[in-house]
C-alpha cells in the first residue's frame, strides 16, 4: 500500500520532519531494499525527487538504525533498523539493471495515469520513447540495453 505524507508538490523538504517520516516507516516495515532517488545527481531538474532522494538516503543511515535519533519511536515499539540495500532511480551511473518487458504494459499505463505530467502523450508515443531510450544506449556502446528495463546505482547497506 502506497503511504501518503500529504506534501504539496513542489514542497516537499529535506529536513528533519521528512527524514523522521521516513525513518519511522523504516522501522516500522523493515524493508530489505528501499527504492529512492538519486538526489546526488548533478543537473537532475526535479527538486522534490532530489529532497526525496537525500533524506531517504540520511533516514537509512544513520538516523533509522541510531536508536539516538527520533527517540520517541522506541515508545511505540520501533526498534533501531537498516535495510540491506538501496537502489537509486535516476541516476546517471546505473550499475544495476531489471528487465521490466513482462510488465511495460502496465508501467505505461502508470506514467499515463500521471496526467498533469504526461500532456496527452499516447501509449503509443511513450513505447517509442522507451525504445528510442534503448536505442540511443546501444549506440552509445551499451550493448545490453533493453528497450524496457529500469535501471539504478545499487548501495549496499553493511550492517
């Protein structure tokens, strides 16, 4: 189930409130893997993907498994936690790759439900854009790139 923090877009702060957010969702699901931004990449446009990124990347470590920061979660039963790894989406120096064509119909579908973003592209036109990515990759001497795949920077978490 997706979990709502009520941000407005384009207000969503790295700061303690959204990092505390995180953390107690941290603690209170355990995740082995968390899947987040790449808030580190120069040049990304996307302010609130960049603040989303950065905390989640400071709620995983340290602040998540310190039982020192946001005390007032051990009241409810949250014990310290570190999920085991991260993967960073949109990020320019992807190490880690999933094929994604059983379900690019329903990825489209998704972006395409993201109406005030996509201006009345078509299914259609985002497939080509997938393969035209793809394309330009190959060319680009990435001979493994598949028109559908997602691809991320992978962290690992040592505990």
């Amino acid at each position: 189930e997706p979990i709502f923090f009520g941000f407005p877009d384009g207000y969503v702060h790295d700061d303690d409130e959204l990092r505390g957010l995180i953390v107690r969702q941290l603690r209170l699901h355990r995740p082995e893997l968390v899947i987040t931004w790449d808030g580190f990449r120069p040049g990304f446009n996307h302010r609130d993907h960049r603040n989303t990124g950065r905390a989640t990347y400071d709620a995983i470590y340290p602040a998540a498994d310190d039982h020192l920061y946001y005390v007032l979660d051990k009241e409810e039963g949250l014990e310290p936690f570190r999920p085991q790894a991260m993967l960073l989406a949109g990020t320019q120096n992807a190490d880690y790759h999933v094929d994604i064509t059983p379900v690019i119909r329903t990825k489209i579908d998704a972006i395409l439900a993201h109406t005030s973003q996509i201006h009345g592209r078509t299914a259609e036109e985002t497939m080509k854009q997938w393969e035209d990515r793809a394309k330009a990759a190959r060319e680009a001497g990435d001979e493994h790139a598949s028109p559908y795949r997602e691809s991320f920077t992978k962290v690992l978490l040592r505990r």
